[in-house]
C-alpha cells in the first residue's frame, strides 16, 4: 500500500488501511483464494525502491516506463491528473505561463508526477522533497511558487491556503495500475486478467464510487 496517494488509500479511525486500492487488493485476494497482508510504505518511491526485496507480491502505483524496468504493471484502470498548486504570490495565470517563467515548483521525489516532469520542459526548475508535506512547508515559506501533486490532494491543501489555487490544464494524466515485480509471467497474466474482468463487470466502478471517485475515472479496455 503506498500511503502517498490518499485518493486510492489512507487510513480508518483504528489506522488500519482503507480505500480504493484495499479493496481492489481484497478483491483480487478473494478472486484466488489467497491470503491478504497489507505491507505499508508512506511513499511511491519507497514501494517501487522495494521492489527487489521481496516484501510483497502486488503493489498500486502510476505507470511509468522508468519503474516498469523493474515492475510489470497491468493496463491501468483509473485516470488521475497531475496539477500545480501555485502560492498567492505566484503571478502564473495557467500551468502553461509557471513553467515559461521558470519559477521554482516543488514536487515529492521518485512519484509519478516528479518522474514525469523531469522529462518535461521546466525540469530544470524543480524542486526535489522527500514528502509532500515537506513541500508544502516550502511553499508556505515562499522557497518555491507552486507545488506539483494530485488534483484532489492540490485542491484539498488549497482550501487551507488563503489565495492559492490550482493551475489549469493538468500538467499530466496519472495512470494508475496493480503490478507485481517482473519475472512472474504467469502471476502478471492473472493479475491482468482479473484486472480486465472487474473493470467490464463494473467492480472498479463501485469501488471508486465507493470512495468519491467517479466511475467515469475507469478506464475500461477494449
């Protein structure tokens, strides 16, 4: 369970986890007979960085072809964006305008969106935190001018935020898969398939509907 993402996962009044991805993981665990076991990490990079231990079998991270070196991922199932929340001071009017005036953006080192953005033109003016709460202090001391993140979490840290905002357009789609580490053929090809059967059927879904996710967010194969 990777707790950097508190849309598909977070935790209940007891601590024990819950969301999306809990209940796609007891879905799956049900589907073949197997025993379920939470392993918890705070960070994508901390499940990703795992990967060769053997500390777990399935994880739920964002596509992205740098960790599918080592971790065979199913077709994703939900869609999610990537945003800027940019500071009251910020003078950007869009997404487009803060990476053209090369202001310093904040974003969570080793996720998706950081992945994704070192590829992107205004890599150069990133600024790498080792959580998204560090960056966020950064921002509220004025270091940088925007941070990169979640929409909902953006909007989310947003209201607490007198004058912030998040930028328009999303800076990325975030693709969200199940995985397991590569060289498991036939263990991938099952996780694919129970994958392709619960999006058709309408499990993901009600899942997502579940947790204030739109089923629309699902992405259904061909």
């Amino acid at each position: 369970m990777n707790h950097g993402n508190f849309v598909l996962v977070g935790r209940d009044d007891a601590g024990r986890p819950m969301g999306i991805s809990v209940d796609l993981a007891r879905a799956y665990a049900a589907s073949c007979g197997c025993d379920l076991e939470f392993v918890e990490y705070d960070r994508a990079v901390d499940v990703s960085s795992s990967v060769g231990k053997d500390e777990w079998d399935v994880c739920f991270l964002a596509v992205d072809p740098e960790r599918a070196k080592t971790i065979a991922f199913t077709e994703p199932y939900v869609r999610i964006e990537g945003c800027y929340l940019a500071s009251a001071d910020c003078e950007a009017a869009d997404a487009r305008a803060l990476v053209a005036s090369g202001a310093l953006v904040g974003s969570v080192r080793g996720s998706a969106y950081t992945l994704t953005l070192q590829r992107k033109p205004g890599a150069e003016a990133l600024t790498l935190y080792e959580s998204l709460q560090v960056a966020l202090e950064a921002l509220d001391r004025g270091e940088v001018s925007a941070v990169a993140g979640i929409r909902e979490a953006m909007a989310h840290e947003s209201s607490h935020r007198p004058g912030s905002r998040v930028l328009s357009p999303p800076f990325m789609e975030i693709r969200q898969a199940m995985a397991m580490p590569q060289g498991r053929p036939e263990a991938s090809a099952d996780l694919q398939a129970f994958l392709r059967t619960a999006l058709r059927d309408g499990t993901v879904g009600d899942i997502l509907e579940r947790h204030g996710v739109s089923r629309d967010c699902a992405i259904i194969p061909d």
